[in-house]
C-alpha cells in the first residue's frame, strides 16, 4: 500500500460524504431560514418548532434520496473491499 492509493482512498471517501451530506444540510438550512423569517415577522417566539421542522425535512429527504445516494457510497464500498488483499499484501 502505497501513499497515492491511500490518498485516493481518501479523496474519494471525503467526496462520498460530502456527496451524502449537502443535499439534508442545505434543506435543513432553508426551512431554518423560512422559519427564522416567519418567526421574526410574526413575534412567535418557539423553539422547537424550528427544530422539529428541520428535524423532519432532514428524515423527508434522505429517506427520498436514499436510494440515489447510496449506489455510490456501496460502489466504492466494493471497490475497497476487492483491493483490500492488494492493499494489504505488504503487511
């Protein structure tokens, strides 16, 4: 195994989560900021009103994107795992 495979690795694990990450966090952060705006509009002051909302958008779309976002990361998964004799050969 050397230093170029294990940054590969590495590189590629880092754009998996990035991939699985952005699509809940940027939902989560529109309905806080819809919420935020209604709230300072209206003086409601709650706060687990905004934390339930965001709580299930978040659970709406990685249920809805599951399936999408997970070939990738079970692709890579397998891909790791065929290497892994490879890899780990010099150890």
């Amino acid at each position: 195994m050397n230093e170029a495979s294990i940054l590969t690795h590495m590189s590629q694990s880092l754009v998996l989560f990035l991939i699985w990450v952005l699509p809940p966090l940027v939902a989560a952060v529109i309905v806080g900021l819809g919420i935020g705006i209604i709230q300072a509009a209206t003086q409601l002051q709650d706060q687990t009103f905004p934390l339930t909302a965001k709580l299930l958008v978040v659970v709406a779309v990685i249920a809805s994107l599951f399936p999408v976002l997970s070939a990738p990361l079970v692709e890579h998964a397998k891909q790791i795992f065929t290497e892994f004799p490879a890899l780990t050969a010099g150890y």
